[in-house]
C-alpha cells in the first residue's frame, strides 16, 4: 500500500512540546518532530489573547489522523486544541522509505 505522507501541525504551551512529539514518536504515530516558538493571537472566551507557545510540526501519514487525534486528547492540556492535516505533495524515495519504516502499520 502507497501510503499518502503529511505534516501535521499543533499549538501547545511552550514546555510542554516535548511530551506530547516524545509520546507520538514512542507509539509510532509520527517521524519526526520539529518545534517553533511563535506568537499567537486569537480568540477565546470572547476577546482577543495573546500567548507565546510553541509549533509543532510532525512528519507522518494521512490514515494516522484519527489515531494522533485520539492520543493528543489524553496528554495536551488546552481543551481546545487545533490538529491540522497537510499533504505532502512530493517526498524524495529515501525519505518516503524512512517514513514508511518509522510509523506504524494499520490493519
């Protein structure tokens, strides 16, 4: 099976990135995980907030969205946390074999 390769962004507090990539990597979820710290803006309870947090950004697989979704739930500490899918629409054969070595099967 040709398995369709993404990345996958999250926001979380500054502190807690290497938790949450640490446990994808262990469950074989994701490949890779890259931290950017950035400022946000945005809405919440009503007004506009502003925080610095940290980007993550996750090299995986399309068909592990749900399973991702499923484990950040259990260890991210925002209530509402922003899950973003983005294809990759070309990946060298080196690397697309380093993913598909990294990430779990599914059945």
């Amino acid at each position: 099976m040709k398995r369709e390769f993404c990345y996958f962004y999250i926001t979380c507090e500054t502190g807690e990135e290497s938790k949450i990539a640490q446990h994808l990597l262990e469950k074989h979820l994701v490949a890779c995980a890259k931290f950017v710290p950035v400022s946000s803006a945005y809405w919440w309870d009503g007004k506009i907030e502003h925080a610095n947090e940290s980007l993550i950004i996750f090299e995986s697989a399309a068909d592990l969205f749900s399973e991702i979704e499923a484990e950040v739930k259990t260890i991210h500490s925002y209530d509402t946390f922003v899950l973003t899918q983005v294809s990759m629409t070309a990946i060298n054969d080196d690397a697309a074999q380093w993913l598909n070595e990294s990430l779990k099967e599914r059945e």
